[in-house]
C-alpha cells in the first residue's frame, strides 16, 4: 500500500489500538442492597424501639395500679363484725384513670365486694403461681385486662382478717395507644428511609455521573469522533482522565512518527528499485551484478536508518563523518542510471576535501531528493554545488541543486513543502520529497530556500548547521 493511500486522520486512535473500557455501574443492584439494607435497619430500629415502649407502658401501667392498690388497701377500714368499707373511689389515687375502665374485686373469708356485675365480667380467682402480689395481662371476652391481685391482712380489735384485692384495668385505650405509637413509628421509620435511600442516590447518581461521561468520551476516542478527554473531572478522577490523554497523545504521536517513517522508506528506496529495474530491463551495463550489490546495499542502509529514526524519536541517531563530493557522486550515477536513455546530466561543483558530521541518511535523504526532483523536471542538465562555512559562531553546510526545468514560484514552493502535495498530480511520484528535505533541515536549525536559476529553472538552496571537518 502506498504511503498516499494511508487514512489522512493520524490522530483517530482505532479500536486495535486503544479500546475504551465499557463502564457499567450496577445501580439496581446498589438499589436493591439498599432496599434491603434499610429493611433491616428498619426492623431492627422499629422493632427495639416498639419493645421498649410496650414494655415501658406496661411497666406504666404496673406502677400506677401498684399505687392504687396501697392506696386502696391503706383506706380500707374494719367495724366491730369484721367487715371491711371502702370509703374512697377507686380511682382517687390516679384521677386521670377513668372508672369506667378500672374494675375492681375486693373479697374476705365473711364478705365480697365488686366495682362491677360478676355476670358479664369473670375476673380470674387465682394466679397460676400463688403470690400475695401478682401482676399479669389477661384476654378476657376478647378484651386485654392488665390485673394486679395483692393480699394483706387487715387488723381490727385484735382480729386479723384476710382481704384479697384484685384491680384489672381496661387496656383497651392503652392498646389504642400503642396502634398510634407503632404508626407513628413505622411511618417516621419509612420516611426517614426513603429521604435517606433519595439522598444516597442522589450521591450516588452524582458521584457515577462523571464515571459516565468519562467512559462516554473513551468511546467517542475509540470510534474517532474525538481526539482525547476533554471534560472537567472531579480531582478524584482528574489524575486519571490527564493520563489518559498522555496516553492517547503518545500513541497518536507513535503512530504519526511510523506513518511518516513507512512513507520516508517507501519514497527512499523508490530511486534504488527504479536503478535496479532499468539495469534489468534495458540491459545497459554490463556490470549489472555490481549495480545490484550496491543498490541492494543501498536499500539496506536506507531501511535501517528509517527504522531507527521511527524508533529514536527524538533520541539522537549515531553520526558520521561525510564526504559531502562522495556522496552526490554515488546519488548522481545512480541518477544517470535511471535517466540515461533522456540524455540527462549532472554537474558536481563540490570541492572533494569538504567532510560533514551528520547522520548518513539525513544526507542522503536532502542530496537525494534534490537531485531526484531536479532530474525528473529538468530538460537536460542539472547541477549540484555545496558550500561550508561559519555562521553566527555554528558552522554550516549549503547545498544548492539547479535544474534547467520549468521552475516554481514562491508560492508554489510553500506549497510543495507540506507532505503529500505533488507538482503535477499526473507526473509519478508521492509528493514528500520536498516535505523530508524541508524536515530534515528544521531538525539542524536550517531552512529552505527556492528561487530561480541561472539555468531557466529552479533553484533550491537548502542550509544546515552542524559540525563540518576538511580532510586532512
């Protein structure tokens, strides 16, 4: 595949590349947890608490009939035939007790007395354990009766007599009581739990939220729709989102970089490949084995220096010491190769003693996409020329190639420096030769220069700075 045919959005990262994880938050499960949760909680709260105030009630209750009781006993008074009286009510010593609801059964060996008709209510005799003070909650006719059955004996004129008192209270408004209290209870007990289940909800779907529309934005990155994280994140996840845009951003760069380097290599070894075929097809040497060594050789360092400019980076590659005459000689027979049957040439105006101190193939990638350019163009000639010196205290190499081509404005020239942008879209090539020269003089602090020739066509001046040794 050609380098042109390459998707033109380097930045789009593909799913083979970076996969965007799918977050899924459970939030029915959290809810149901919830839920179930807060029914313990619930029960076990309302349930304590229900307990607590049934039995502090009866407990209640038990006091208050345990006073009226004593009360009772300590007003009941004998006659002379041994009989007992009671001259107070039987709520006196709690008036807020209606006596309506209390009743009363008051009994000795000679007499028995009741607050009500024995017919229509059977208070119990006994107790299942015998005890002169017994307190207890019968359900008697269908009614809840909280009875306190206490006996003394009662003194008069030196005789003793036996009094039984047995005081059941009506629990029925008690018991209403406790329906209020329990659906107060349960009701607040609710409420409290569905304000409570709201607000962690709320938390919850506000704290989720940006969860989302990070993983949002992943998939937005992996389908190529955006080129990195873009949101404001809380600083729990900030961290988190900024690296993953370095992420993002290192491969998107690794994957420029091998792009650029796959295309560089491609254009590279273009030249060496057309050598090698019109040595074979045109049959124009006989030292076609020769030819082939050293255009495959060739290949190789050019193969090799790619790879490890893709790899480097920004890392510095090893450096040689160059003979700048040699290598425009090596790069024009080739040349002469290719274009022998069009009567091209090219003149070296390089003096044979200048030696440059760069990387072998950031030379051969300025010398050689000049010239290769210049030859395509030209008519019939075209000429190289180098110049060395010193500038601004850094010593430099220049290299200018002419040609006897139609040339190029200025315009034009800025034009044909960006990648992929050809001359002549109908004339072979890939359009980057001049975007490498262009790069390859950045990277040494130089620039490019495009004018017009002498020759009738263009004239490209391309400057470097690097270390330059004359040979000794």
């Amino acid at each position: 595949m050609n380098p042109t045919d390459m998707p033109s959005n380097a930045n789009k990262i593909s799913s083979s590349s970076f996969r965007a994880p799918y977050l899924t938050t459970n939030t029915d499960t959290v809810f149901v947890a919830l839920i179930v949760l807060a029914a313990l909680l619930l029960g076990l709260i309302g349930g304590a608490m229900d307990k607590a105030f049934v039995e502090g009630g009866q407990k209640a209750v038990s006091a208050r009939l345990h006073v009226m009781s004593n009360y009772i006993f300590n007003r009941i008074t004998l006659d002379k035939n041994g009989k007992f009286q009671i001259p107070v009510p039987l709520n006196a010593a709690a008036p807020e007790i209606r006596t309506s609801e209390l009743f009363a059964r008051i009994t000795s060996p000679t007499q028995s007395w009741h607050s009500y008709d024995p017919k229509t209510l059977q208070l119990p005799s006994t107790f299942p354990e015998h005890s002169t003070h017994k307190t207890a909650v019968f359900n008697i006719n269908n009614q809840s009766f909280y009875i306190i059955h206490m006996q003394r004996l009662l003194h008069h004129d030196q005789q003793s007599v036996p009094v039984t008192l047995t005081l059941a209270l009506d629990m029925t408004y008690f018991d209403s009581g406790i329906r209020d209290f329990r659906w107060i209870l349960w009701s607040g007990l609710v409420l409290c739990v569905v304000i409570l289940l709201t607000a962690i909800l709320i938390i919850i779907a506000t704290s989720v939220r940006p969860l989302k529309r990070l993983a949002k934005e992943l998939r937005a990155i992996e389908s190529g729709q955006q080129d990195s994280l873009g949101g404001v994140y809380p600083k729990e996840i900030e961290y988190m989102s900024e690296h993953v845009n370095r992420v993002i951003k290192h491969r998107t760069v690794l994957f420029q970089r091998y792009r650029i380097a796959l295309s560089d290599l491609s254009h590279a070894i273009k030249t060496p490949l057309s050598v090698l075929r019109a040595s074979a097809e045109k049959k124009l040497f006989d030292n076609l084995e020769d030819i082939v060594l050293e255009q495959v050789d060739r290949m190789s360092k050019i193969i090799e220096y790619h790879l490890q400019r893709a790899a480097a980076a920004e890392q510095a590659l090893g450096t040689e010491n160059i003979n700048v005459h040699h290598m425009a000689e090596t790069i024009t027979n080739t040349l002469n190769i290719i274009y022998a049957r069009e009567g091209k040439s090219c003149t070296i105006n390089i003096k044979e003693d200048i030696y440059f101190e760069i990387i072998w193939g950031d030379l051969f990638e300025i010398m050689g996409n000049l010239l290769e350019n210049s030859f395509k163009w030209c008519q019939q000639h075209v000429t190289i020329s180098a110049e060395q010196g010193l500038r601004y205290e850094r010593e430099y190499l220049s290299i200018t190639v002419e040609d006897d081509g139609p040339g190029m404005e200025a315009e034009e020239a800025e034009r044909l420096m960006q990648r992929w942008v050809r001359g002549d879209p109908t004339t072979e090539g890939h359009g980057i030769g001049l975007s490498i020269v262009n790069a390859i003089s950045d990277s040494h602090d130089g620039n490019v220069e495009v004018a017009r020739s002498n020759l009738g066509g263009a004239k490209i001046t391309v400057l470097i700075y690097a270390k330059l040794l004359a040979a000794q």
